[in-house]
C-alpha cells in the first residue's frame, strides 16, 4: 500500500505538527545550512520553535566538527544553541568507544580532528589522524615494513582528508584480528552541494575503502539511520517518541532513522533529496524502501519560517 506523504508547508499543517510534537530533531548539512550558509529562514523558525518552548536536537552525521565547534558554527550563523543539544558522530563514536566497547587498549583513527577532540575529552587513547603516506605502492618489502602497534583494539573510521593507501593497509590489517571492533561514525556516500557541478565525497566513501579492505563490515555504526545514535539522545534527553519528529534532507539516513525510531518524519529539498528521488522511494514495491519514505515533505525548512511572524 502506498504511503500518503503530506506536503506540509500550509498553517494547518505545521499546526497539527506543531502542536502534536514537543521535540524537534534537525540534521544539520543541506537542512539548515547549505556550507557555510544558512537556509534562508531557518534561524527563524529554529528560534522560533524554541522561543516557544520547543525542544530543538541537532543531530548529525558530520563527524568534522566536536560538539562545541558546532555550537560556535550554529551560534555564528545566528541560530540559538548549546553544547547538549548536539550529537554529531566524533562525539558518539567516542560514547561508543567509551561506554559500549570500554576499550582499555588504543584506538587507530582513520578521522579528523574533531573525532581526536571528542576522544580526548572521554579519555580514550588513540592515534593514526593526520598525513601517513610511508607506502604508496603494493611491494611486498615495503608493505612489511611499516611499523605496527600492538594493543589495538578498535578502528574509528570516520572523514579523512588525509586517507591514503598506508591508512587502508593498517586499517585492514589491524581489522584481522577478529578481537578488533571495527566502528564508523556513518556511510554517508555523499555531502550536498547545491549550484556546483563538484561532488563532495562522503565518509561512506572512505568506510567502503576499510570495508573492502578489511574483508568485514562495521560492527556498528554511530551515524544515522543507526540506533546507537537514537540511544545517545534518549540517555539524556528521555523524549516521547510520539511526540518527536525528525527534520532531514536524505531518504537512507535521516528518514531511515526516524521511520526506524518510530519517529514522526519531514523531508526537505534543500540538500541531497529531490521530488523525483521522493516519488520513486513511495511508488517502490520493495518494502525496504518502504522505510525511507517520510511523513512530510516541503522544499525547505524556511517555509516554516512566515509561521513565526505573529
């Protein structure tokens, strides 16, 4: 049966939304902003919601920014925010590590920055971000050579400027041992880029490299439409999932992980998502698609934004 999806840019619509939800969970990327700028009315209506009373959540599966440099992106772009409404992959790849795994032994970080930042405040010991290109050809002699650690017991995989052949060697060969947790932040294949012919490629791209590599998928993910993600929120945040809605521009992540969370679901046009891609997911027989097809629908989230001028 074929999924009714409303297109809820109408004051009755975003009324009944409105008042039927207290928690409002927004990705960040292609939602509210587009780069390094804001969708236009997006602060108004983020503001706005929680002005009202609202509980706005910013839920992401960036993994290059730590929770604070996200508050101080969101804070520049004029969006109201603190550090405990954001969960971003570096900071829940580190809960996982923490918390789930309680690794005691190092971690090899195929990642950024951030991901370091978010370790270091949980105290997780790790290493491997930035440049390493010891090898950059497949001779036997060379591949031997490079040196290895040997109290490894988990591989973060997340976004990696610096990705390279030796990454992926290290990457796989400490993933032979079976001991050893393999954990990404997400599989995002791509990043939004409006009005550009360039294609950003996502962490997904670098995940399915290790993947490949390592000859074994992820023992979890902590991205989106993963669960471990919903439970990070929920440790802290306790929402009523009947009464929670998830804001998002992509089917297999964002929608996914409401539609799997019981979560009501709103997608927008302003990112990786088009009408076309919309229609082809809901008039699909396949059940698994099935599950990315959203409650709602708008062009963008700055619809909402004339519903804040009272």
């Amino acid at each position: 049966m074929k999924k009714t999806i409303q297109l809820c840019n109408t004051r009755k619509l975003f009324d009944q939304i409105f008042s039927g939800c207290e928690n409002f969970l927004f990705d960040c990327d292609g939602v509210i902003w587009q780069g390094n700028v804001a969708i236009e009315g997006a602060q108004k209506v983020i503001n706005g919601l929680q002005k009202l009373g609202k509980k706005v959540l910013f839920v992401t599966n960036n993994s290059t920014k730590s929770r604070s440099k996200y508050v101080q992106k969101l804070t520049n772009l004029g969006f109201h925010a603190d550090k405990e409404q954001v969960f971003g992959t570096a900071y829940t790849g580190a809960l996982y590590l923490k918390n789930i795994a309680k690794v005691t032994g190092r971690v090899y970080v195929v990642g950024n920055e951030a991901m370091v930042d978010e370790l270091n405040a949980l105290g997780v010991k790790h290493f491997g971000t930035g440049p390493d290109n010891v090898v950059v050809t497949q001779d036997h002699d060379e591949i031997r050579s490079i040196p290895l650690e040997d109290d490894v017991e988990a591989v973060l995989v997340g976004f990696d400027g610096h990705v390279s052949f030796s990454k992926l060697v290290k990457s796989a060969t400490y993933l032979s041992n079976p001991n050893c947790l393999y954990l990404a932040t997400n599989e995002d294949h791509r990043m939004p880029l409006v009005g550009s012919k360039h294609v950003i490629p996502g962490t997904g791209c670098i995940v399915g490299s290790v993947t490949i590599a390592a000859g074994r998928k992820p023992d979890a993910i902590c991205g989106k439409p993963g669960k471990f993600l919903f439970q990070c929120i929920q440790d802290v945040k306790n929402l009523d999932v009947n009464r929670t809605i998830m804001i998002g521009d992509r089917m297999d992540t964002d929608i996914l992980f409401g539609n799997q969370n019981k979560l009501k679901t709103l997608l927008v046009m302003t990112g990786v998502e088009s009408e076309e891609s919309l229609q082809k997911a809901s008039e699909s027989s396949d059940p698994d698609k099935k599950e990315l097809v959203p409650d709602f629908f708008m062009p963008s989230i700055g619809d909402w934004a004339s519903m804040f001028d009272d």
